[in-house]
C-alpha cells in the first residue's frame, strides 16, 4: 500500500496475503495470522481462511472477497499459497 496512487486493488489485496501478523509496525492486525498453522489439520485451515477474509474486509474495503483457498506447495514441508478471489468494488483512488 502506498501512501497515494493505489489504483490496483488486487495488488493491493496481493500485498496484504504476504504480510505476516505483527510484521508491520503501528498496524499489528495487518496481514495473515500464521499462528493457526500449527493448530488441529480439521480447523487450522477454515480459521485461516475466516482470518484472511477478515483482515481483508478491514484493510482493503474496496475489495470483495468471494473465496479464498490454501495451495499446497509442499505438502512435506508444509508449505502454502494463500489464494484469494475478489471483486472490486467503487473507484479507485489515484
């Protein structure tokens, strides 16, 4: 996100799903809360999704979130894709 010029809503969203919980001083909430991966294999991944859909509707409002899944890359590794499906909604700011 950018301080003016953020025409593209999908980068913006894009940005939001690779920022980790608690990396971006002063906004603590922005981005994924990682924190369920180590939970139960039966919930972490809809509490993950939930979450992403959450701080999605709170820090790109112009953004509607119609799915969201987890890739797995590397299963052994236990490695992800956060991908999100999204409509936008009003105009863009320039």
């Amino acid at each position: 996100m950018l301080s003016k010029g953020n025409s593209n809503t999908a980068v913006c969203v894009n940005n939001l799903l690779k920022i980790s919980r608690g990396e971006v001083p002063y906004e603590r909430l922005k981005g994924v809360a990682f924190t369920q991966i180590d939970g139960p294999v039966t919930t972490a991944g809809q509490e993950l999704i939930e979450d992403v859909e959450w701080m999605l509707s709170i820090y790109e409002p112009r953004a509607t979130v119609e799915s969201v899944k987890l890739i797995p890359n590397d299963t052994q590794l236990g490695q992800f894709t956060i991908e999100a499906k999204i409509s936008t909604r009003g105009t863009p700011d320039s």
